[in-house]
C-alpha cells in the first residue's frame, strides 16, 4: 500500500466579493511510496501551493480523496486534527516560520511539548538529531543570531522531531543562497537515503533534480511525472528542464 | 497633483486606520473637554462670588496644570504609538513615488483633520458637559444649583492654544521621523528583530530595594506629620520600584521559571513563559504605566472618598452647636470672663440681628496633645515620636460635666479622672522625664460624652475627654503643661443654638467674626474671643472636603481615560505581533483550543499583574492615607477601609469590562485564519 494516495483531489474557491469561482485543482490524483522524495513543480497560480495545503490538512479539497497510510485525511474529527498532524506530518517553509520569542533548541522541541513528551525523551530525541543536522552549538542562540542555512536546518530539525510519515516541504530553498540551498539538499538526500519520505513543492530545478521523481503540475492537474531511474544530478537537472520548456511552450497533451 | 488630492487622502487614511485613529481622535476629544471643564472652574467668575466655592477654585488652578502637562505628554504617546503602526504604509507610500514633501503634506492634512475633530469636538462636549460638572460640583459642595447655562471665552481661548501647540508639536514631531527615515527602513519599521531581554541584576536589586523602602515608609511611619513629610518620598520609591519591577525584576523571574525544565517544558507554560518574556521587554514600561496610573486611580478616589465621607463626623465633632463662642484667658494674670455678663450680651446681640437663643450652655476647659501607649503620654515631641498617634486631650472639671450632663457632681480625688474616648486605666504626662510627671487614676471609663468642641478645631489627634476634681486641678494641668515652653490659656466655650435659618446663621457667624473687644466690655478680664458658627464649618469642610473629592474624581477620570486607552493600543498591537506566532504554531500542530487557551492565560496575566501590583500598594499606602486623614481630624478608620475596598472592587470591574471588550478585538486579530502554508 502506497503511504499517501491522493486521488481525483479537486479544489474550487469561490473569491469572498462577487462569488466568482475559481478552480485551483481540477482533478490530481498520484501516490506517494514510503521512503520516496518527490517534487512538485509548476509554475505560480498551478496550483502546488493549494495542493500542499490540502495535503497537509490545513484546507480541505471540494472533491476527491487523501490518505495517508490508508486513513482518509478529510474524515478527521477538527479536535483530532492537531494532533495528527503533529504525529504524522512534519513541515518545512520557505521563510522558515521559526519563533523568534523561542531558543533554537525550543523551537525544535515545540511539536514535542505541544504532545506531552517529557523533558527526559525530548533531551533523548533532540541530542542524535541536532548533531546529524549540524546544529548541536547552535542550540542556545535565537533565530536572529544564525544564517537563513541555519535557521533552514532548524526548521528541518523541527520537522523531524515527531518522527513523522511525510514531510511537506513548501519551497524550502526559496530563501538561501546558493551554498545553503546546495547543503540543504544534500541534508534532505541523505534524510531520504536513511528512509524519510519528503514531499516537496518548489520552482527551483536544482532542488527537483535533487530529488527522486518530479510531478509537474499546470492548470490544476499533474500534467506530466519524471522519474530520475539511473540518472545523474545532472542529467535529471537537463530533462527536468526540458519539460519544463514543453510545459511554458504549451504541450497540449499529457506526456 | 491635484488640489484636492491630499486632503482626499488624509480622509482616506485616517479611515483606513480607524482602529488606531478613532480612540486617538477620542483621547483628544476627551483631553480637551476635560481640560475646558477644569480651566473653565478655575476662572468662573460666577463660582469665585462664592466662599465655599474657594478650595475648589484653588484645586481647579492646580488641576489645569497637571491636566496640560498629562495631555502634553500623553498625546505625544498616543501619537507615537500611531506613528509606529503606520510606519510600513507611509514607507509604502514613498516607495511607490511620493516624496517626503507630499508624506508631509499628507501629514499635515490629517493634523488639520485631527485637530477640527479634535479640538472643535472636545470644546463642544467640554462646554455641555461644564453643565453637567457644575452640577455634580455644587451638589458635592452642598450648594444650591444655580440656573443658567454658561460658556466661558476664557476657558475656550486657553484649550484653543494649548491643544493647538500640543497637535502643532505632534505634526513636527512626526514630519522629523519622516525626514530623517529612509523608505526601507520605513517599509521594515515595524518588525525590527527584538532581542530577547537579559536579566539585569542592578535594575532588579535596585527594584526590590526602592519598592520594600517605599513599603517600609508605609509601614513604619509613626503620625501624620511624619506621613506627610515622608509621603512623596514614599511615592518616588514606589514609581520607581515599579518600574524596576516590571522591567527587570519580572525578566529575572520568567528566566528563573524557564530554568526549571519540569515546569517551563508544558504547552501552556510553554508559550506564556517564553511569550512574556518576549513582550516583556517592550512592553514593561506599558505594563509599569497602567499600574502607576491604575495606583494613583484608586489611591485618590479613596483618600478623597473618605474625605468626603468622614467629613460629617468632623463636623459633629469641632460644631457642637449652631454657634461656638471661645473664651482664651492666662490666669496667672486674669480672673476670666463674667460667665452671666457674657450670655447677656449674647442673647443681645443674637436678639439684635432677628434670631433668638434656644439653647446656651459652656464650660471651662484645657487642652493638649500628647502621644503615648499604655496609660503614659509624652509632652515632648521626642517623646511624642516614639509611639504612632497624637491624642487631643480636653480636660474639663466635674461641676462643669455635671452641668452639661444633668447629673449629680461626681466624687473625685484631686488624682482622680473620669475619660472618654481612651481606655487606659490610669493616665500620665510626662515631659523630657525631667519634672514631676502628672498622674491620675481613671475612676470611670465613660461611654457618652456630651458633645463640646473642647477647642479641638485644628488640633490633629483622636479626641480624649478627662473629667477632673476642680478648677484647681485644670489650672495645676496647665501649669504643667507650661514647662513645655508655651504657656497654655484656659477657655471657656459658649454653645449657643439659634432659630434663623441656615443662611442667616451664617450670617451672624460671619458678623461675630467682626467683633470688637470694645463690645464685650464689662465682661470680665480675658484674652481672645474666637468665633464659629455651624454654617461656616460646615462651609469650609464641604469646601474642602468637596474640593478634593472633585479634584480626584476629576483626575481619576482622566487618569483612567489614559489607562483604558493604553490597554486598549496594548491589545491590539500585541495581536498583531501575536498573530504570525500562532499562526506558526498552528502549522506545526497547535489546535484552536490549546491556542485559544494559551492566549487567555497569557493576556489575562499580563493586563491583570498591573492590577494586582497596583492594589498591594494600594494595600499598603492605606495605612499612610489613615495617618494624613488625620490631618484634616478623619480618625474613622472603617469608612476608610470601606471607601478603599469599595473604589477599589468598582475599578476592578471597570478594568475587567474594558478588558473583555479589548480582548475580543484581540482575538479577533489574532484568529484570522491562517494564509496556508
């Protein structure tokens, strides 16, 4: 059984002023296996960012199904719903959302309190996590005392800590530099690698290339996928672009 | 651009931000009108004509400045909380091509817009509402309402000015920050990145000294003299400890809490403990605000309330009688007044001026305060000094007290006493230990007393009465009395109870007043004669009484119009700031309910420590408030304590209403729904 199924996701919106609808999704349907590292690409206004919102239980779709590990997301009772996405999903942002009234070790450990965990298990969990991410020394400091890489890392760390079954990742690159953004998905491969399964929405064909398929959407519905099979970085970075060229020139048909 | 343009565009901005503007606009409204209402009392040429009227005119005067000066400095903080919200639209503004000489226009529009609204707004509730003040005034005076409804040019031209340079200063205030700002710092001023605050051990020792001083002041100060010297450095200490408290002291405390892992490491703790300490540091000095001004509030409407309230009591006590006549003689060298030559001069003159005399009666009497426990009281002020209250002793002998009371003259020895109002089982007066102490021994603790001033008017004290042997024993009191320096009169105290109205009893008070010696002559050998009448203590305690009770209404009014307002620009920038963080939190996995719950315990401590603060130190200036209403002979120690808890139980709902109401704008804020991810 896949871990996430998503079929025939559809989304209208209707605009708050004159009742004009809008279709954010028209019809989506994928799978997402355990231990996979997917992207999502599109362009702005694709729809990506509603589909993320929907997978991540913040917004509920018009039409269609979600399940995560067989349970249908949109028939959780509203009081249940924090905690399982505490439990279940991890986030990452693309402008981080850390808490800047929290140390960077308290940022991390916020899912945890919010779930009751005792100071003991959390110590527990946080020392092996810290020191894999890179972030051990930076525990005490603040998030405006370290770089946006840092400040990446620690949201990662955050994401991580509730040893979640998915993690979304909205644009995660979106705010670094280069060298971040370079260190950053080596940090998400080698998560992949020992069997976290990351979902990830961005622009950006370096982070895509990074990953272990690519589903691009336009219009609202998943217009074409690419699997990177025995590719290099660098050969997936190519036909990743490809596509995408087919896609803005306008490729009617599906791929 | 056209002409019309930034007129438009001031109307529409400050719309825009009515959330900010309109209680900006209110607190203007409200300044004005109260300032209009005080400086209009102050210089009301109906209310000068009339002599009761005379503290309250003197209070008004002092009002007016504590009024200019609050307005003063409170716009400019009302203004600059405004300007700091709107910092990101003006940058916006300037990005998108205006220049800072059409930001300043536009400012200046919204300055003319503000003060037409402002100043025309409040001088038009000033002057209905001075309608509503009088009245209220002359009913807390006891004075007959007059008709008529009154503007005073005066009063207007005075607020006219002043109101005009305060928003004048405001305007250039606001047009430097926009000269000197460059749009991207404009654009980013309101989320500068806040440090988290450090503890500052100085800040916080120096806290916790001036704060237990000031309490120490409170509690240790032994009478009214000495609580009225030490008052305003006990009140510096305090405003000072206060605010240590709120900065340093309270940062010390919520790191303290965060050490200990166990506690700090739960969700609602979590967030408010982390959240505090956050807020604490920009927002200490707000905090630190509303309890000073929450503090004097109440301290005044109390102290005042009491004043007004005992005062009945005070007058009871120094007007026997609808007419005092004092008799002072030194009978080392006089033989004292003809007693039945002076009541028939009395009557004649009472006679001659239409009324006529229902009752006279008087009796002979000396007195002193003196301060002491247990049975002994000290002459000197050394001695004095060492125990906590004065008492004003009165010493009257036995034919007299038969006389008034109607019984049989009672059997004393010459040590002998029957008291009132103590109940000490012998009495003794020392000076400096050096002479012979003066002692009796109490045969009767009486329970009534027959009402006579006993020349307390002015004394400050708890009234005692001592009823001895003879007159030889009052003049051996006196005599003993004199070592203290001062030689001590005896007097005799005429009570006399007149037909005439309350207008004319006051009138032949007054006209007593003008008394020449020359018309009482054959009336014996004496010195002075003092004059009082009912209807003119009755005048100046209500004057006086009234006149405070006025002025604290009046700036109480004020001072919490300051308070709600401050609450209120705290609520919603705090929601704000708060909503991005719970937004945040509900990402990562916090539910509506757990969010709602930690805001509650969050705004509740933070509005309502201010509060707690503000009445522990109304707790402990009420033993102070006791010891200067004692100054003006307020000795009801009950009434005082009901005032305090009464003002103090009405202020605490006010707040909480203000609160609630604010807190729901609050939420409101802060639970927009989320953007998405």
């Amino acid at each position: 059984m896949a871990l996430l199924e998503v079929s025939n996701l559809k989304k209208i919106y209707t605009t708050r002023f004159g009742g004009q609808q809008v279709q954010a999704l028209t019809d989506v349907t994928f799978s997402v296996e355990e231990g996979e590292f997917i992207a999502i690409m599109g362009e702005s206004g694709s729809g990506k960012t509603t589909l993320l919102n929907i997978l991540a239980a913040l917004d509920k779709p018009t039409n269609g199904v979600v399940k995560l590990e067989g349970r249908n997301l949109t028939e959780i009772r509203e009081r249940e719903m924090a905690a399982f996405r505490r439990d279940n999903l991890g986030f990452v942002f693309q402008d981080f959302n850390l808490l800047d009234t929290f140390s960077i070790q308290d940022n991390i450990l916020l899912p945890l309190v919010l779930s009751g965990k005792s100071p003991r298990e959390m110590e527990q969990r946080l020392a092996p996590l810290s020191e894999k991410l890179g972030i051990r020394d930076l525990l005490k400091k603040f998030p405006y005392e370290v770089s946006g890489g840092q400040k990446q890392r620690t949201a990662i760390a955050r994401a991580m800590i509730t040893n979640p079954r998915l993690i979304l990742a909205d644009e995660p690159t979106g705010a670094l530099d280069s060298k971040a953004t370079d260190e950053l998905l080596t940090l998400f491969a080698a998560v992949n690698r020992e069997g976290q399964t990351i979902l990830m929405v961005t622009h950006s064909v370096t982070a895509a290339s990074r990953s272990g398929r690519v589903l691009f959407i336009k219009d609202g519905q998943v217009f074409h996928q690419l699997y990177r099979g025995e590719d290099t970085d660098r050969q997936f970075y190519q036909r990743i672009t490809d596509t995408l060229t087919l896609l803005t020139t306008g490729g009617g048909s599906r791929g | 651009m056209a002409k019309s343009f930034f007129p438009k565009l001031a109307a529409q901005s400050i719309l825009l931000n009515r959330r900010f503007y309109f209680p900006y606009l209110l607190t203007i409204i409200g300044t004005v009108a109260g300032f209009y209402n005080i400086d209009a009392i102050a210089t009301d040429p109906g209310m000068a004509d009339m002599p009761r009227a005379v503290y309250v005119m003197t209070f008004a005067f002092i009002g007016v400045y504590i009024t200019g000066l609050f307005a003063l400095l409170f716009l400019f903080y009302t203004n600059s909380f405004l300007m700091k919200r709107r910092t990101r639209e003006l940058g916006l503004y300037n990005i998108l091509g205006m220049g800072k000489r059409h930001i300043a226009l536009l400012l200046i529009w919204e300055s003319v817009y503000t003060a037409l609204i402002g100043i025309g707004g409040g001088l038009c509730a000033g002057i209905l509402l001075y309608k509503l003040v009088t009245l209220a005034l002359y009913r807390i005076l006891h004075l007959d309402v007059p008709f008529g409804f009154t503007i005073q040019p005066q009063a207007v031209f005075t607020t006219l000015v002043l109101f005009g340079v305060i928003l004048l200063l405001t305007l250039l205030h606001n047009l430097r920050r926009i000269t000197f700002a460059n749009p991207i710092a404009l654009l980013h001023g309101e989320n500068m990145g806040e440090r988290e605050p450090k503890t500052r051990w100085i800040l916080t020792i120096l806290g916790i000294a001036s704060l237990s001083g000031g309490y120490a002041i409170a509690l240790m100060t032994r009478d009214s003299m000495e609580a009225l010297a030490f008052y305003f450095l006990a009140v510096i200490l305090v405003i000072i400890g206060t605010y240590c408290l709120f900065t340093a002291v309270s940062i010390a405390v919520l790191k303290l809490l965060r050490k200990n892992k166990k506690f700090y490491y739960k969700t609602t703790h979590f967030i408010g403990i982390s959240g505090m300490l956050y807020r604490m540091k920009r927002n200490a000095v707000g905090l630190a605000n509303i309890c000073i001004l929450s503090t004097m509030v109440l301290v005044m409407l109390s102290g005042t309330l009491s004043l007004y309230l005992g005062i009945e009591d005070v007058i009871a006590q120094q007007a026997p009688s609808d007419l005092l006549l004092n008799i002072y003689y030194n009978p080392d060298e006089q033989s004292g007044p003809d007693i039945p030559g002076f009541q028939e001069k009395v009557r004649q003159r009472v006679e001659e001026l239409g009324q006529s005399v229902t009752r006279l009666e008087g009796n002979y009497s000396t007195d002193f305060s003196a301060s002491g426990q247990d049975g002994v009281y000290a002459l000197d002020y050394e001695g004095a000094a060492r125990y906590s209250s004065l008492t004003v002793f009165t010493f009257l002998t036995a034919q007299d007290y038969a006389a008034l009371t109607g019984q049989a003259v009672p059997e004393l020895a010459a040590d002998e006493a029957l008291v009132y109002g103590i109940g000490d089982d012998s009495l003794t007066f020392t000076y400096l230990g050096e002479t012979q102490p003066l002692s009796f021994r109490v045969r009767e603790t009486l329970s009534d007393f027959p009402a006579i001033s006993g020349g307390s008017y002015g004394n400050v004290g708890r009234p005692a009465m001592v009823v001895v042997r003879d007159m030889d024993t009052l003049l051996a009191i006196r005599q003993m009395y004199s070592v203290t320096g001062s030689l001590h009169s005896i007097q005799y105290e005429f009570r006399v109870d007149l037909t005439g109205t309350a207008e004319e009893q006051y009138q032949l008070g007054q006209s007593f007043l003008d008394i020449d010696a020359a018309d009482f002559t054959g009336t014996g050998e004496w010195d002075v004669l003092r004059c009082n009448s009912y209807e003119s203590i009755y005048a100046e305690n209500y004057g006086l009484a009234g006149g405070f009770l006025f002025l604290g209404v009046f700036l109480g009014v004020l001072f919490m119009m300051a308070t709600v307002l401050i609450i209120y620009y705290k609520q919603i920038s705090e929601g704000y700031e708060d909503r991005q963080r719970f937004q945040i939190m509900e990402k990562v996995g916090l539910d509506q309910r757990d969010i709602r719950r930690s805001i509650n315990s969050q705004v509740l401590t933070v509005f309502f420590l201010p509060l707690l603060v503000a009445a522990l130190h109304v707790a402990f200036d009420f033993r102070l408030m006791l010891q200067l209403l004692q100054i003006f002979s307020i000795t009801n120690t009950a009434l005082t304590a009901l005032c305090s808890l009464g003002v103090l139980a009405v202020f605490i709902l006010l707040y909480a209403a203000v609160f609630s109401l604010t807190a729901k704008i609050y939420y409101r804020i802060v639970s927009r729904p989320a953007d998405g991810i």
